[in-house]
C-alpha cells in the first residue's frame, strides 16, 4: 500500500518532466528572451482557413504537417551561450543529424534534422544562430511531418530569424 502511494507521489511529480515538455520550454518567459510558441492546436486551426489562391493553399497543407513551433531569441550573450549548449545537448540525445553549418559574417548557424520515412521528409528540424556579442541568437525547434523545402518558404514567409539559413539549406 505504501509503495502504491510513492509510486503514485513520484509520477505525480515527474509527469511533466516526461510528458509534453520540451528542453527548451525553460526558456519560455525568460528576462531578456523573446518566444515565438505555436502548439498543434493552433496549427489546426489556421489550416480552416479558406484558400483563395495557390500559395495560400500551398501553406495550409503544410500547416497541417507541423506540430510544434518554437523560436527563442535573444540579444544576452549569457542566454544565447545557454541556448547553445541546449541546442548542442538536445541534438545529440534527440539522435538528430547535422544538415548544414556555415560561418557567414561572424554568425555561426547549425541546422540539424530527424530525418522522416522518405529522403525528403523532416520529423523534427533545429536551427541555432550564434549571433553572440553582435546579433541576436536565434534558437528554432519546429516538429511535424514536412518536407525543408516547405519549412524554408514558410519560415521565411513569416519573416522568422533564421529562415534565410533555412532556405540556404533546402537549396543543398
């Protein structure tokens, strides 16, 4: 009976921790960095909307891919180099591979992607953007079902940081 009781105590307590958190959610509501956070049933609800043209309906059937959406950034060096380590900490526990690294004017940017069932399908996808001491630092973490060519144009689309480096790897 005692035992039921701690097992019950324990799962109470690290429920969260297991289920629906993310790494990065600690840097939600966080001094200094701004967030960007679009769940599934938001997606789900953008996707009702009536297309009027071509493109508009190009962007819908991918809203309906995406589960997660979640960009932090920051202009705090000490924040962006806790950004960096989590981003370098969660590729390698979440098994993601690397898909680009470029230096370009001082800015380093990593993209690392789960790939999905084909060649051209992306399960989950991470950019960091070290934009330490000049820029801001952008961190992106986007789950779904989606192919980098689409990710790119919606990213971009939205003005997001980032989505210049994301339309750099979709063309690779």
């Amino acid at each position: 009976m005692i035992i039921n009781r701690i097992v019950i105590i324990v799962l109470a307590l690290f429920s969260n921790a297991f289920f629906g958190q993310s790494a990065f959610d600690k840097f939600e509501n966080q001094e200094d960095i701004n967030s960007i956070l679009v769940n599934k049933k938001m997606f789900s609800m953008l996707s009702n909307v009536e297309a009027n043209d071509k493109e508009t309906q190009q962007y819908i059937n991918l809203i309906k891919k995406l589960d997660n959406l979640k960009v932090f950034i920051t202009s705090s060096d000490k924040k962006s180099s806790d950004m960096k380590i989590e981003a370098d900490n969660y590729s390698k526990t979440a098994g993601l591979s690397e898909l680009m690294q470029m230096n370009e004017n001082g800015k380093l940017v990593k993209i690392y992607v789960k790939p999905g069932a084909s060649e051209s399908e992306v399960k989950e996808l991470l950019l960091f953007m070290d934009g330490s001491g000049k820029d801001e630092s952008v961190l992106m973490s986007i789950t779904g079902s989606f192919d980098l060519n689409e990710i790119s144009a919606l990213t971009d689309k939205m003005k997001l940081p980032g989505g210049a480096e994301l339309k750099k790897a979709s063309k690779k």
